[in-house]
C-alpha cells in the first residue's frame, strides 16, 4: 500500500529532526543544536489517530553559494516534489527572516497544501510572537514545541486534515511495485509491455529514464496495480553526473514506496557487479523481490540454458534464494503477463500471518530436528515464538540469552519457516528477545 507522504521543510536549525522524531516517537533523525547536521532526507512510517502516512526530515534550505549547500537544498526539493502535504517549519526565537520568506516563495509554487509550524514556542510569551508569521501568507501559524511537545497534536490534526481526500489510507486493493535495475536492461520496455502503451521513453541510451513515474493500471481479473518505473541505479560511488545522482535518490524512493520490487537482469551481458548492488538496496528495504532475466530472446540457447542461468543468479545472490526467478522479453512479449500474478502471490506472502499456537508447535518439532547451539558452555533455550508484522513478516523468538541466537540457527528457524508455510517472494525476520 502506498502512503501519502508529509515533509518537513525549514531553514537550518529550526528543529526540523527534533520534530521529525517527536512524531515518529523514535529518535531517528540525529539532532544537534547547529546547523547543516540533516543533510539527506530521512524517511519513516507515522501515525496519527489511525490514520497511516510517510514522514520526511529533510536538511536545513539556504542558496550558499557551496556544493553541500546545494546537494542539501536539491535533496529538500526532492521531498516537496514527493510531499502530498509540507510542513513548514520556522523558529519563533529568530521571528521572520529573509530565508524564511525565500523558502515561503518556493513553496507557493508547489500548489501543494503548506502548513505552517513556529518551533521554539515554550511559553505564552513566545506564543505571542507567533503573529509576525502570518506575513509568510500560509494562514493561521501553529505554536509548538518539538522539545516538550506542546501544540504536536494540533500539528497533526492539521496534516490529517490536509491529506488528499483521494488517498485511502486503509485500501490493500491496488499493489504498488516498481521496476529496478542497473541502466539499459530494459525496464522501461516492461513497463510499456505491462500497461500496454508507451508510457516511458525507451532508449539504447544508459540514464534515458529520470524520473520515477506511477502509472496504474488493472489486469484483466480486476486486480488493481500501479508500476513504477525508475531510472538505472548504479553504485553510489560510480554515480558522478549530478542529474543522474539524484535519479538513484528517486529510485531508492520508489522502492521504499513499493509493496514488491522486480529486480531486472540482462540475459544478454549476464551479472554484473552493479546488479548485486541494485538488489541489495531491494533487500534491505524488507520488500517483496522478483527477480526477471530480461531479453531472453537474444543469447544462444541449449536445453539447459535456463536452468544453468537460474544456477548461477543463485550463486551470484546467494541471500535472495526466497525470489522467484521469471524469464521475460519486453521485445517479444514472452512471459511478460505472467508478472501481475507473480506480484500478486508475493505481496499476499508478504501479507500472510501464523497463529502463535502453530509457530510453537513449528518450534517444538524444530528443537527435535537439531539442537540448539551452545557458546562458552551455555546453551541456547528458545520458549516462544509469535509473529509481530508484516511486510516483511517479522517474528520474535523470546530466549534465555538473546546473545547466544547465533545466525546459523536463525537461518535454520528462517528455512523452517519456508517449509512449512508460502513465503516465496519474501523476506523473513527474525528477532531474539530475552524472555523476561
């Protein structure tokens, strides 16, 4: 499910990641009483009174004129261009400044919902001076105090209020995946094959694609999907245009914003280095992973070509042995429309959960099938387990010493947990917790 996405914006040092973590109720961001410490832009899961929504902490705005500066003030335009509702953040200690109203300019072009926040308002007599605000023409200012957390409610009363009204929060109908890969192996192609039309430039060109762009669509069942192609990722440390940088930042976003993530490969030219580093990305977002050999019609084939390529994505990525692999040409249409589907059973799997009763009977049987492992002459005793989320399905094994879980017999309850129950497509986490 996609959720709309809220950002806070400001000038530095307003107390942008202070409030960020304040209404994620965690301490995320990193906060430091001087400016320029928020640089990329944070994103977590929030909630307010049942209502569900992403939330971005983005670096302080200023036009200095320094490459940080400007990398600063390009990731902040990312998170407007993103936003469905911003909140502006000033600072009622330093009243309205030229920066203030820069920032104000910028984001009256947005034609998005704006509303605005004055921080540092502790007292009623710095509650008083929230009235200079109103010269930003963003309507009535709200006093808070990310510190104390004075006025944070009436802050998310207002973001509820302004969320778009199209925008379910609570509608599991449409399933949001998106199309990775490193560039020119063809995820355009299969994004113009799925929807049927020529949605997305297609190129021979590496970086044709820029953007991220959603584009809905249905199956012939009904079934309601919106793809998200993106542009090719390339390692971090490889990415030197400036455009094409924050292409990948785009992408990553899109993935954080998927329910289930096709990971493209090129028949053609094999695994590279490059795809290893794209799926990790995949991996450790916790989505959904599909994985899809793409032009299959061009390489020479035997009668064991696709079982030997099979072999070798499984020795290359070792960690996604829970991906199924599809063989698909966007050129010739071969198994493209076998991909709705297979989104579909993996975001079901991402969804699934066990009974508790059941996990424990799995549990039982598997202390009988190998033991648990013993470090420094103590043993591991595992009492329970329960299911805690989904997407991805998380489960928490309570222990005598959550020390003593070594990862090989994580790994051993993971593949029990694979053989017993449908969990193809996804990846499952396991937490050790001292039984208290």
């Amino acid at each position: 499910m996609v959720l709309p996405v809220v950002a806070i914006v400001g000038q530095p040092n307003v107390g942008k990641s202070t409030l960020f973590n304040r209404i994620i109720n965690q301490r995320l961001a990193i906060v430091e009483d001087k400016p320029g410490v928020t640089r990329d832009r944070n994103y977590a899961p929030a909630e307010w009174l049942g209502h569900k929504f992403d939330l971005i902490d983005t670096g302080g705005i200023t036009w200095a004129n320094s490459n940080i500066e400007e990398e600063i003030r390009a990731q902040a335009e990312i998170a407007i261009e993103e936003a469905d509702v911003i909140v502006f953040l000033t600072n009622v200690t330093n009243h309205v400044t030229n920066l203030d109203e820069r920032i104000a300019q910028m984001l009256y072009q947005t034609k998005k919902p704006v509303i605005l926040a004055v921080n540092k308002a502790d007292n009623p007599e710095q509650r008083m001076d929230i009235y200079d605000f109103y010269s930003l023409g963003f309507g009535d200012p709200i006093p808070i105090s990310s510190v104390h957390g004075t006025g944070i409610g009436d802050l998310l009363d207002q973001i509820i209020a302004s969320l778009p009204k199209d925008i379910s929060l609570n509608d599991n109908e449409q399933i949001s995946f998106s199309v990775i890969g490193r560039p020119n192996v063809g995820k355009s192609s299969i994004v113009n094959r799925l929807v049927g039309e020529k949605r997305v430039i297609v190129n021979n060109e590496e970086g044709t694609t820029r953007d991220a762009v959603d584009t809905p669509f249905k199956t012939k069942d009904g079934t309601k999907f919106r793809i998200v192609d993106t542009a090719g990722i390339r390692r971090r440390g490889k990415v030197y245009e400036k455009t094409e940088k924050y292409s990948v930042m785009r992408a990553m976003g899109a993935i954080e914003h998927s329910d289930v993530v096709c990971l493209v490969l090129d028949a053609s030219t094999g695994i590279r280095e490059q795809d290893k580093h794209v799926a990790g990305y995949a991996h450790d977002a916790g989505r959904g992973l599909i994985i899809l050999v793409n032009k299959w019609d061009l390489p020479k084939k035997t009668s064991n070509s696709g079982k030997d390529f099979e072999q070798t994505i499984r020795t290359e990525f070792q960690y996604l042995d829970y991906a199924p692999i599809l063989f698909v040409s966007a050129k010739t249409g071969q198994n493209i429309e076998k991909i709705p589907k297979l989104v579909q059973t993996v975001y079901r799997n991402q969804q699934q959960r066990i009974k508790s009763s059941v996990l424990n009977d799995l549990l039982l049987e598997a202390s009988k099938l190998v033991p648990t492992p013993m470090i420094k002459g103590k043993r591991l005793r595992v009492y329970y387990m329960t299911q805690v989320s989904v997407n991805p399905p998380t489960f928490v094994v309570f222990v005598n010493d959550p020390e003593l879980m070594h990862f090989s017999y994580q790994r051993f309850l993971i593949n029990q947990l694979r053989e017993n129950f449908d969990f193809t497509g996804t990846p499952i986490k396991i937490i050790a917790r001292k039984r208290k």
